[in-house]
C-alpha cells in the first residue's frame, strides 16, 4: 500500500542522511518503524561490532582521500616542519 505523508523538511533529510549512511532506504526504516510501534517494541539498530565500525571509518576515510589535492598530508607537512625545527 502506498500512503503520502507531511514530513517537515529537515526531518527528511535527517532521515535521509542517516539512512544513506546505514546503506537503508527510507522506505525500510519506515517498514521499520512502523512495525515496532505496532509490535509495541522499542525499535533498536544493532550497534555494529568495534571491527565494523573501525572498517567502515577506514572505508570512508578512503573515499574522501579520493578526493584530495595531491601531495602531502597536513601531518606530514607539520612533520616535516618539527623535523627542520629540531635539527636548527
């Protein structure tokens, strides 16, 4: 069944971000929600295990490098800046 609902913008787009980062439609948290408060259960996400989370951090932290300009890293200029400091 289809149904159309009034949602205040900002709310849908919290939703929206954290469902697209859970890899969830909107459509399957709403499933969701629904059938807990029908069920009368509070509605829990399992926490994913440390080693999930940390490669889910690592995932992204890859996609954002994609992104970055080339050449070094802020640590590795700041590095490189303690290392001429240490040797004057």
């Amino acid at each position: 069944m289809k149904a159309t609902i009034e949602i205040p913008d900002d709310l849908y787009r919290r939703v929206k971000a954290k469902s697209a980062l859970q890899g969830r439609t909107i459509r399957e948290v709403t499933t969701e929600l629904y059938q807990s408060w029908v069920a009368d259960t509070p509605a829990t996400t399992a926490a994913p295990s440390p080693e999930q989370w940390l490669e889910e951090w690592l995932h992204l932290a890859d996609e954002l490098m994609k992104d970055a300009p080339p050449g070094p890293s802020a640590r590795e200029l700041l590095e490189q800046d303690r290392n001429r400091l240490e040797r004057s």
